[in-house]
C-alpha cells in the first residue's frame, strides 16, 4: 500500500466535517479497504466511502453534503473521494439509487452487490457501527447474477464504443474488472485488482496491455508504453479484441 499523510489528512477532516449529520457508520471499500487496503495507490486510487446516515435524506441534508465536500475542496486527493450516503431504511435494496459524491459532484447511484460483499468481507470501518449491523449480506448466488449482468449488460456494450479504449481508465478498469469478474464466478470470491493484473496473462490477455497497465498503476524507472508513438489506438484494438470474445464466453458460461 502507498498510502502518507495526505490520504488520512483527507479522511480526517472528512469525518470532522461529517460529525454535524451523525453519521451512524463510515466505511472505506475499493482499494482502500479491501484486503487491509494492500492495492491503494496514493494518487491514482478512488477513496471509496459509505457513509450510514440516520435518515431520511431530504432536500436539506443533500444541501448540507453539497456544503460538506465543498468545503473540503482545497486537499490535495479530493477528486478521487467517492461516497454514496444511505440509511438503515434504504440500504437493503441493492438497486435503490443512493446520494452519491463523485467526480465533484452529487448524483444517484446504487451501492452494488460487489461493494455490498467488500464491506462485509474486509471493508474498513473508519467510525460507528460495522458493516454486518447496517448492512444485509449478499448471497453468492446474488452476486453471481450482478456480475454476469455488469459483464453483459454494461461492459460488453461498451466494448463496441472505439473511443473509450484510448482513455487509460477505461483499459485498466475494463481489463481488471473482467478478470476479477471471472475469479468471482468460478471461485465465489472478490481479488483485488493486483491480483487481477497477475491472472490476466492467463486468461489469454495481451500481455502488452497488461504490461502497460501495471507500469501506470505500480510505476517503474522503465519508458512507458503510452510514449510509443500509436501505442494508445494499438492498446485499444488489443483490448477489445481480447474483451469482447472473453466477456462473451464467460456469460455463457454462467448463463
């Protein structure tokens, strides 16, 4: 784990700033706090949080949250602070859309079954209650269904839009995702994505890609990849003649 001042400098005045809405719970998830945290990456990983709130959410408490990340502007890692605000009342159902802070700024979005089975597994709880108190679990086989629905329904349209696969987001997202996503249903457990990186070769992913995504996420005094002149269109063909057939086998596999 990369991991210095500026990172608990961060959740330190997130959770000061919190206290006025009595949070019943905070938790870390991702990168941060899956696995002890051992894949954060100061700098390049999202600080992925839960916030439980005593409810209900209104008009004014999203007013009060607008205000609270607004005033944490000036940190230095404040763009990769996600969170999604729920409440006891609203956190059973895995499709409800909660209050979600992320890429600066509010909107809704569901905490899935994937974060759900983080928490419960090794989520890191910065303050309150624990996941198991707040939290319904998650069954494997509800996992099972989300993950093939994400490789189906999201991941394997967006392989067909060229342009996303000359951003380096969607590469390293997009690769780590499907081989975690086929760890999840052979074995019915979650990898974090350095493990992901490690399987990939073996799940028949160009090692090129792979190569280039690891020298970004875990930099080495080697020349980078994206230097290479073409190298950006090239990954990106490689990544979604790789993806689109491996997504398209491993729905059927658990279909």
């Amino acid at each position: 784990m990369t991991r210095s001042d500026a990172t608990d400098r961060l959740l330190d005045r997130f959770r000061t700033e919190l206290r006025g809405l009595g949070p019943l719970a905070v938790w870390a998830h991702g990168s941060l706090g899956c696995v002890g945290g051992d894949d954060y990456q100061e700098g390049r990983s999202d600080l992925d949080l839960i916030v439980v709130l005593d409810g209900p959410i209104g008009a004014r408490t999203v007013w009060r949250v607008a205000r609270l990340h607004a005033r944490l502007r000036d940190e230095p890692l404040v763009a990769k602070l996600h969170c999604s605000y729920l409440t006891p009342g609203t956190a059973a159902d895995p499709e409800r859309r909660h209050l979600t802070w992320a890429h600066q700024q509010l909107f809704g979005r569901p905490v899935t079954p994937v974060t759900r089975r983080e928490l419960h597994a090794f989520g890191l709880v910065l303050d309150g209650e624990r996941p198991e108190a707040l939290l319904p679990p998650v069954t494997d086989d509800e996992l099972a269904a989300f993950v093939v629905r994400d490789q189906r329904d999201f991941w394997r349209r967006e392989v067909d839009r060229t342009s996303n696969w000359t951003q380096d987001a969607w590469v390293d997202v997009g690769m780590t995702t499907h081989a975690r996503a086929a760890v999840t249903l052979k074995e019915g457990r979650l990898i974090t994505k350095r493990e992901a990186l490690d399987l990939l070769p073996g799940l028949g992913a160009p090692v090129e890609v792979v190569a280039d995504i690891r020298g970004r996420r875990y930099p080495r005094p080697v020349t980078p990849l994206r230097e290479v002149q073409g190298w950006a269109a090239r990954r990106g063909r490689l990544t979604r003649d790789y993806l689109g057939p491996a997504i398209d086998r491993l729905v059927a596999a658990y279909t």
